[in-house]
C-alpha cells in the first residue's frame, strides 16, 4: 500500500483530519492533516509517541515550545503532555508504541507493569 502527503482529502478547513494508516497490537500510525492554524489541543498519551512532520510546519509545545519543519521529528516520553499548532498547511505522522490499546488490554487481564 502506497501512502502519499498529497491527498487532498488530508486537508479540511473546517476541521483537522485525522486518518488512521496503520494498526497491530504492537504499534498504530496515525496521520493528522492541519491547515494554517488548526491545533490539537494539550493532551497526553499513555504509550512512547514518536512525532514526524512529513509536510509544511508545526509549533510543538511540551515543557518547552519548538518548531518543527518537514523531515524533523521528536520522541515524547510517556505521559508527556503536549499540543500542536500548524503554522502552515502540515501533514504529521504519530507513530505511538506500544499500541495504547496495549495499557488498557494489561489492565483488564491482570498483567504485571511493564519495568
């Protein structure tokens, strides 16, 4: 399966696209579609997030603020809050690991915490 930047339907005005690519009980991809200004708003996720712009440029806030350009990316720690603003029409790739689907499986079946 190919994927490309360039698909139109990755980009709405009235609101962030969000498109899941890929998902295993290991790992999920998913990519989100801003245009100028859409934002995703302050959160945190339970697995390791490693955030990858694949087109245009991002405002990336966690204890620090940076700007994140196609080609850069950054791994956010568990639990690590943050948010994004596109600071022009941007396609970013989340690639969260474990599967968050993982945490709350090893809740329900009694697994030992992960060390």
């Amino acid at each position: 399966m190919a994927w490309s930047v360039d698909e139109p339907e990755l980009y709405n005005p009235d609101h962030l696209v969000v498109k899941h690519m890929f998902d295993s009980d290991h790992a999920a991809v998913v990519w989100f579609g801003f245009t100028t200004g859409q934002s995703l708003r302050d959160h945190e996720t339970t697995s390791v997030a490693i955030i990858q712009v694949l087109k245009g440029r991002i405002r990336l806030n966690t204890l620090s603020e940076q700007v994140l350009t196609a080609g850069e990316s950054v791994q956010l720690k568990e639990s690590e809050r943050h948010a994004l603003t596109a600071l022009e029409e941007s396609l970013v790739q989340l690639l969260l690991v474990p599967h968050p689907r993982y945490h709350s499986l090893a809740k329900e079946i009694d697994l030992p915490a992960r060390e």
